[in-house]
C-alpha cells in the first residue's frame, strides 16, 4: 500500500499578503491621482464658461441687442467673491428681471482688477469701457488645489 499523498490547493499567506499589498498600492496611486483631476477640471470648465459669457455679453452689445426698456444697450459681467453676474447697461442693478447670476462652484473662488469689479462693453463696437491696460485680469483660483487660471481681456475684450 503506498503511503498518501495530500495535494494542497490553494494559496499560501505570503501569495495573498503580496497580492493585496500590489492591490493597495495602485489603488492609492489612483486615488491621488483622481482627486487632483477633478479639482483641475472644475476649474477648467468653470473658466471655459465664463470666457463664452464674457463673449456673449461683447456680442450682445455689438449686436444691439435690446434690453427691457426696447433699446440698444451696454452688456456687462459683474464680478463678486463666488459668482458673477451678466447684466444690460453701464452699471449693475438688481431691479431688472434681465440679470442673470452664476455662482461658482465649491472651492473656487473668482477676482478681478477691473474697475468697481466689473466688465462692460460698449454697444456697438463691442470694446471693453474705460479700458486699463494695467487693469484687465480675471482670476478663478481653487482654493483646495491653489492652482489658478487668468482670463486677460485686451482692449476690444477678447481673452489674449
């Protein structure tokens, strides 16, 4: 009779540790490399968006576009802490229904050194009003990241 034989099948601990720990690592590596993406891409976007409505704004006073008094207007962007505004006329007022407020998503935060906080266009020729050729940035910084993006406007409102 021949003695017998046991077949193990399996793995052993040291083959289950080292696969566990290759696991772990390179889903700590994907996590740190996700949660850097989607910071970045906030803001990406979000800077994406404001350029088109500061380009909206600058086409709206080209165009003559009219407000709610039914004539050609100045078209602006008012710039706070955590939202902007777009807005008809040379300043800002709250009372009209034809203002519209986008707040900016958490974490960002948006500045600027044009005067009184504000973009205006002309009507007609679109070119930014009382242009400062040392004023003209706005800034969306994530404050979770600290990275930054600069829109600069040139004289005739177009992001350089």
């Amino acid at each position: 009779m021949k003695p017998a034989t046991h077949l193990f099948r399996g793995f052993t601990l040291i083959e289950l540790l080292l696969s566990m720990g290759i696991a772990t690592v390179i889903f700590a590596i994907t996590s740190i490399i996700l949660s850097s993406l989607i910071p970045k891409a906030n803001l990406n976007s979000f800077t994406e968006v404001l350029k088109a409505e500061i380009r909206q704004q600058q086409l709206a006073a080209m165009s003559g576009e009219k407000d709610v008094s039914d004539s050609a207007v100045n078209y602006g962007v008012l710039f706070s802490e955590d939202q902007y505004t777009l807005f008809a006329g040379t300043t800002y007022d709250p009372v009209p229904v034809d203002s519209y407020t986008t707040q900016a998503p958490e974490a960002l935060g948006i500045s600027t050194d044009f005067a009184n906080n504000a973009v205006i266009f002309e009507k007609g020729s679109g070119e930014v009003q009382n242009f400062d050729s040392d004023n003209r940035t706005i800034t969306i910084t994530d404050s979770l990241s600290k990275q930054s993006k600069t829109i600069t406007l040139n004289k005739y409102g177009i992001p350089e």
